[in-house]
C-alpha cells in the first residue's frame, strides 16, 4: 500500500513538473508570435495546433509556426 501511495506521489510531481514546463514553453511561445505579429504584420491566428506547437517546441515551436506560414503551407494555422 505504501509503495502504491509513493508511486502515485511520485508520478503526479512528474506531471505537474511537465505541465509546468509545456506552459512555460506555450507562454514564451506565443508572446514571440504576438510580437512577431504586431511588428511584422503576419496575421498568424492563435489556435489550438499553433498553442500545442509552441508549448512542445517553445521558442523553436514559435520559428516553426513563422516559418510555415510565411512558406504559405498553411496546415489550419
């Protein structure tokens, strides 16, 4: 029973740690693209791909998103 309740500790701080870590990455991402978007004029749209890209990729996830849509590949974003 012991070892149950340390496996379940142990396994919700492993999740909190990687929700924490895939917000941080989605924050820093999309205030890149809001600033590429207010000073480059690209009109990038903030949906739920272009959120689930820059919180797994942070700051390359953000590059990825310009970079597709400056390419015109579109992919809903």
């Amino acid at each position: 029973m012991i070892v149950l309740v340390v496996a379940i500790i142990f396994g919700a701080i492993l999740i909190l740690r990687s929700l924490k870590n895939f917000i941080v990455n989605a924050v820093i991402g999309l205030i890149i693209l809001f600033l590429v978007n207010t000073f480059a004029g690209l009109g990038i749209g903030y949906s739920w791909i272009v959120i689930l890209i820059c919180g797994i990729g942070g700051i390359l996830g953000a590059l990825l998103v310009i970079v597709i849509h400056i390419l015109g590949l579109g992919l809903g974003i």
